[in-house]
C-alpha cells in the first residue's frame, strides 16, 4: 500500500490544488481497480509496481486526469508556476519595505500616510506579479512550449557537483535587484537628494533626463531578474544554460553601459560635489561603473563555463 500512496502522491504534486482531491480520488480508485482485475493482493510489491508502471510517469498520468477538466495551468509548468509566485512574493514584499523605509526616512509624512502609501503599493505590486505570471505560464501551457529553462531532470536534481548552480545565491540577487527595480520605477527628484546635517549637497540623476532614458536602466535591471530566476529554475550548468545566461548577462550590460553614458544624466549638485570633495570628475565615476559592470559580467560568463567544464562527463571525454 505504501507503493500505491507514494506513486498518487507523485501525481498529484503536478495538480493545481483545487483538483487534487478529485484526481486523487479517481486515480486511488483505478489503480484498485485494475489490481483487482489482475488479481493482485496487496502483499505482492512486484505485482503492484509492475501494474503502477503500466500507469506511467507521474506527470503524464497527471496530464491525462486533467485533460477532461482541463486547468489554465496543467501539470508540467505547475510546479514551477508556485514556484516563481513564492520567490516573486517574496522578494516584492522585502523589496517594497526597504523602499518605504528609504522614503519615509526622507520624507516628513506621519506615519499612518506611509503605512497606507505602503500597503498600497504592496497590493498593487503583488496582484501586478500575479497577472503576469499567471499570464506567462498560461501563454506557455496553452501553445505547449516546452522549455529547458523551466525543467531540472528527475536524475540531476539532487545531484551535488562542481557545475551546480547555488539557488541561494540567485534568490538573493532577486531580491537585491527588485529593490533597485523599485527605486527605479518609484524614483522622484527628492528620493536621490543627499544632505548633510541640514545642509544641501546634491542630486543624484538629472530628473528631467532620467525620466527619458528611465526604461533604459529598468530593461536591463529586468534582464537580470530574469538571468536570475532562470537560475533557481536550472539548478545546474548545461552548454545551452550557459550560453542563455551570458545572452542575458550581455544584454544587461549593454542596456546599463548605455544608460550611464547619456549626456548630461548625472546631475550637476553632483558634478560639483564631486570636484570639491574629491579628487574625481564624473567621467572618471562614469568610467569607473562601466569598468565593474564589464568585469562583472565576464566573471559571471566565465565562472559558468568553468563550471560546465568542470562537469565529470566532460573529465571522461579529455582522459579518452
């Protein structure tokens, strides 16, 4: 019996919740039924595995209980599809309150109108990342795409080598960049405004410039969300993973090496400050910022190939 409880089990799993109970229900009574044809007793663990590997793979049979009552989001992305809303939760919600926080620090607001400013912009976020997730997953469950970037194989999932990927590491880049994607969708001309005790120092962007060229800096802060949350979903360095991740490395970059070099986007509080306190003009920032992204990213680039380099399959192939 114990075989027969973990294989519904595993069928399920790929059940959006509201249809588990009637899937499991009709699958208990099935199986039953087909040992009972086959006179199987309940004794006999090589009869029933033999009768439940005639069911088949438990995602498949899970796609065929639902093709009847056929759901937005069927079995083979739902998994993924809780996935991608919890760490997107998540991450908003941390994101959003290190944001409030920020501003309410430079803000003279009461607290109960950045409590409500707060609440509101967490709901508005929240329900805006559910819409278009769902929207993404039913786009790829209604044309049947089936992409590698959303699977991790059954065999290499618990797998501990040198090309594994840290899903640590990429959900705390997640967050990081949301809150940087927060400030630059939220951005106004007082949220970059540095003072020091009282005394007016300088803005960070040109406002009216930084409004222009505003989706510059979100493109590619978007880009590296995705990088990052294809990570979570790999698990581990392939050859094709690899060349996904340095597309979206690259394309990142760019769209930020572009951003920082439009005339005129720093302002000129800051331009000031910086020649009288320091020994640096904003070119040499400007120069400065494109050396870390550029090295940035080719660390990035690199670390993965070495990775999928360092796989044992490939030590094989060198030794032959």
């Amino acid at each position: 019996m114990k075989l027969i409880e973990q294989y519904i089990i595993d069928v399920v799993q790929y059940v959006p919740t509201h249809s588990r109970e009637l899937v499991e229900m009709k699958i208990r009574k099935d199986i039953q039924t087909q040992l009972y044809k086959e006179g199987v007793v309940d004794q006999n663990e090589q009869e029933i595995k033999r009768v439940l590997n005639n069911f088949g793979e438990p995602k498949r049979v899970a796609k065929q209980y639902l093709k009847a009552n056929r759901s937005l989001i069927g079995p083979t992305y739902f998994p993924n599809y809780i996935q991608t809303l919890r760490i997107a939760g998540f991450s908003i919600i941390i994101s959003i309150t290190i944001v409030n926080i920020v501003l309410f620090a430079i803000s003279s607001v009461s607290f109960i109108q950045f409590f409500g400013t707060y609440m509101s912009m967490l709901w508005q976020t929240l329900i805006q990342a559910f819409v278009i997730i769902t929207l993404v997953f039913v786009l790829l469950e209604s044309n049947n795409i089936h992409l590698d970037i959303l699977s991790v194989p059954k065999s290499q999932r618990f797998k501990i080598a040198k090309n594994q990927i840290s899903r640590s590491d990429a959900i705390f880049s997640i967050i990081f960049l949301s809150v940087f994607l927060l400030f630059a969708f939220f951005i106004s001309q007082g949220l970059f405004t540095f003072y020091f005790q009282d005394t007016f120092i300088f803005l960070l962007f040109n406002h009216q410039v930084f409004q222009i060229y505003q989706w510059l800096a979100i493109m590619s802060l978007l880009l590296a969300l995705i990088q990052e949350f294809c990570k979570v979903f790999w698990g581990f360095w392939t050859y094709k993973r690899v060349i996904i991740n340095a597309l979206f490395a690259i394309s990142s970059a760019i769209f930020a090496i572009i951003f920082i070099t439009i005339p005129n986007l720093f302002d000129e509080s800051l331009v000031s400050a910086l020649q009288m306190y320091t020994r640096f003009t904003i070119q040499t920032l400007i120069d400065f910022l494109i050396v870390i992204i550029v090295v940035s990213t080719l660390v990035e680039i690199g670390v993965s190939i070495y990775k999928v380099l360092s796989m044992p399959e490939n030590n094989n192939n060198n030794q032959k």
